[in-house]
C-alpha cells in the first residue's frame, strides 16, 4: 500500500524554547489505522497541528495525501478530517448549526449537505438533541458531534486526538465501531492518539510510542508486546528433579524462574512452545499439576518503554520553560 502520510525529521520548537516534537520520521499506509502513544507532553498534539497543517514546521517536511504540509496547505486541508483534543464546536449554536457551519467551511452545500448532516447526526445518536444548544450537552453528546463534524466532508485522512476521552464504555465501543466501518468500508486511513491502551491494541494495526519529541518504538501490537514484555508460562510440577535447565534450552525461551515446584517461562509466543513444554515433563515422568500462560498488555510495553519516572522529569522540566516563557512575556 502506498504511503499517505510521510513524515521526514519532523520538528516542532515553541518560541525558540520548548522542543516539542523532535526530528520524528514515520509513515501511514493508506488505509491504515495508526496509533501515536505517548504520555502527557510527549509531542502527539504538536504533531497532529503541523500535519493538520494549524502549526508550523520548525524543521523537516511532512506529505499528506501526496500534497506537501508546508507548500500545499489548502489540499492538504481538503483531504483531511481533524477532530482535536480540545472541543471547538460554538456552544451557543445548535448542534445542527455547528454542522452547518462546519459543511459551508468545507464547500459542501445544498441539499447534499442537509442528507449528509442528518446521516452523520443520526449515527451518532444525536438526531433528537440537535436542534438544541450546544451548551446543553453532556461531554459524550460533545465528543460525539465533534467526531462527525470531522467527517463532514469524506475525508481520506481522519485524524483523531483523544477522541473518546471520558466517554463511557458503550459509547466509545460505539464509536470505534463506527470508525472501524468507514476504515473497512471506504478505505479510511485513521491517525489516532488514546490514552486508553487497550483501545489502541484492538484497533490500530500499527502503533508508535513517543516521548519528549521522539518515536521510541514503532511496530504492530503483537510485535511490540513480543518484544517488550513477551508471554509468560507459569507451570507446578509434581515436584522431582530441577528443570531449569531443560525449559533454559526449549527455542525462544527468554527467562525461567523457579520457586520450588513452580515455574515461569519467559518467552515470545507461549502456544509456539507448549508442546515441547508438555512433552519434556511427561518424558521426565514428572506430571503438570497446574499450567496456565497470560499474554503481555500494551500497558506492560508501554510502562517498560516510557517508564514513570521519565513523566515526572518531563512535568517538571516544561513547567519551568512555561514559567521562563511567562516570565519573558511579563517583561
Ligand atoms: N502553544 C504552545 N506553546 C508552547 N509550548 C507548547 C505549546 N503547545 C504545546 N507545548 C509544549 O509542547 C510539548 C508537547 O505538547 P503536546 O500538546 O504536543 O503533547 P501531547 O503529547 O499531545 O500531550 P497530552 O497527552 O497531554 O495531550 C509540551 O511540553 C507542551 O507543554
Ligand atoms: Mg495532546
């Protein structure tokens, strides 16, 4: 698949100061759902803005749709779909209104834009509630019509900052269902940020992880759970010789630890290794008296690649340049 999204040593600086986004390189097949992970001020926002073509680029280029960021702002803007973190939608316009507002932005007019608005307002439940202000809604009735007021115009890209960010569980399945829908049925390429992991481990075909500006790890869930956490087969035998060793040589076992009779095997694919497991136990006449094997989280990946401590060094560190940055403007 042909790349839609290419980014080559992106590179975002606020006010001289704050190096948000550091000489990031990635690119997004078309028709890809892709994940951009990253703690609080890791750089996800800044990136989305200058691919949104709504920040400037302080270094590097970035294509979207086959048009340059920097050079073909317009086309890059008619291609995409944007539903940002922070809500944009007026509060003291109907949620209708806002659509209308948003079409008319967008070139779509008439009675096209009268079908596709009530379409778009009936798949996400808010058809009974539109003709009301914006301000009367609940914070799910806001994400939900933010959300559509991104796809207004069938965009090729959609980019999603935090869009199920307090919602509840019915209604974020509800969402990703419908994303996943347009993803499948129209070839959809989506760039997402969650904090919600297990979101981004069921959706995202591939996922990359930044902090402080920079893509740590990139690569599929399964890939990156395999090499950051990996399964973990925990066994009690009958008791009887030490087996160590013997589960030591078994291919792809990374780790054994034994405490007493039990056992935890450490390696990538739990059910590849299994029958060998199984077969050398029974050869050594001994007998499984428990067995069981858990697969890794992209939590576990994600803790062991930005790990806590890094967030509180970088909390304090952009404080204190917001507080220079402060300082200078009260001067
Ligand atoms: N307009 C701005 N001016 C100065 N610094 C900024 C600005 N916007 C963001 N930053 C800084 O850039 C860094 C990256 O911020 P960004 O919003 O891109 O992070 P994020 O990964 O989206 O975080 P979150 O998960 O909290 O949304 C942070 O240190 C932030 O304080
Ligand atoms: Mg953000």
């Amino acid at each position: 698949m042909a790349d839609i999204i290419q980014a080559e040593g992106l590179t975002k600086v606020y006010h001289g100061k704050v190096k948000a986004v550091d000489h990031i390189s990635f690119h997004v097949s078309e028709g890809e759902i892709f994940g951009f992970l990253g703690p609080n001020g890791a750089g996800k926002t800044t990136t989305i803005k200058m691919l949104n073509t709504l920040a400037s680029i302080t270094e590097g280029r970035a294509t979207v749709a086959g048009h340059d960021v920097a050079k073909e702002p317009g086309a890059v803007r008619k291609s995409i779909g944007v539903v940002p973190q922070e809500l944009t939608a007026d509060d003291e316009l109907s949620g209708t209104e806002n659509m209308m507002l948003m079409a008319r932005l967008h070139h779509v007019r008439g009675s096209a834009a009268t079908a596709k608005i009530g379409e778009l307002l009936r798949l996400v439940d808010l058809e009974d509630a539109s003709r009301r202000k914006v301000k009367t809604f609940s914070g799910g009735m806001r994400r939900r019509l933010q959300l559509v007021m991104g796809l207004l115009h069938e965009p090729k890209v959609l980019f999603l900052d935090e869009p199920t960010l307090g919602l509840d569980v019915q209604t974020r399945s509800k969402m990703w269902n419908y994303i996943k829908g347009l993803n499948k049925d129209r070839g959809l390429t989506v760039f997402m940020t969650t904090h919600y992991l297990d979101e981004a481990d069921s959706l995202c075909e591939r996922i990359a992880i930044v902090d402080h500006g920079t893509i740590k790890v990139s690569g599929s869930p399964a890939e990156l759970k395999a090499a950051h956490g990996g399964d973990v087969v925990t066994l009690k035998l009958s008791g009887g010789a030490d087996l160590t060793e013997f589960f030591s040589g078994i291919e792809g076992v990374s780790e054994v630890a034994r405490e007493g009779d039990v056992y935890r095997i450490k390696l990538p694919r739990a059910e590849r290794a299994l029958p060998a497991i199984v077969t050398g136990v029974v050869q050594k006449n001994l007998e499984i008296q428990e067995i069981s094997f858990s697969k890794p989280t992209l939590d576990q990946v994600f803790l062991d690649v930005v790990g806590r401590s890094m967030r509180d060094e970088e909390a304090s560190e952009s404080d204190s340049a917001w507080e220079n940055i402060r300082m200078e403007r009260a001067r």
